[in-house]
C-alpha cells in the first residue's frame, strides 16, 4: 500500500523515483552494495566520507523499509549486520551507473 500511496503522490515518475533513491547519500549507499557486494555497517561508514552515524543508520532504515536493501542481524557478541542490496534495488543500478560516468567525465 505504501508504493501505491507513494505513486499518487506524484504526477512525474522521476520525482517517484527520486523519492526512493533520492539525496546525497542513499544512491552512494545503493552504488557501493550494488558494485561492491555485502558491506557491514561499519564498512559502509568508512566508504560514505562526511556521513555521521545518525544519518547513516537513518538511511539504511528508509533504505530497507523500501525494499531496496536487505538488513541480515546475525545473533552474536558482538553485534553483527550486513546490508546487501535487493533485486528492487539492483534496477536502479544502470542509474547509478550513468551518473556514475557522467561524474567520471565532468
């Protein structure tokens, strides 16, 4: 319900886009899971240079509440979760990966 909600928002499909993957941070997060595979928490933080832990965690949650990512807690001590991306998530990947060239090129 909340995709359908989501989509009537919006009269341009971009913007719906946007509101997915949309910010400074969350396409850089979707591009490193995309390309890079399984990261850990902690391994992302060290990838995303100028993000702090309340943004990053707050990322990740929209990220996965939007199907786009995969969090897996594994129940040990320490702590441990990974993060992959899902299926969802790897369609936007072609996006990514033009603005990943044009950025390349300019």
């Amino acid at each position: 319900m909340r995709d359908l909600e989501r989509r009537e928002k919006y009269q341009c499909s971009i913007e719906y886009t946007l509101d997915f993957m949309g910010g400074k941070w969350k396409p850089v997060i979707l591009w490193h899971l995309g390309t890079e595979g399984i990261h850990r928490y902690g391994e992302l933080k060290k990838r995303l240079n100028g993000i702090n832990h309340k943004m990053l965690a707050q990322q990740l949650k929209e990220l996965a509440e939007d199907g786009l990512i995969n969090r897996k807690e594994y129940p040990q001590v320490p702590p441990k979760v990974e993060y992959s991306i899902t299926e969802k998530g790897m369609q936007l990947i072609p996006i990514l990966t033009l603005m990943h060239e044009w950025g390349s090129r300019n």
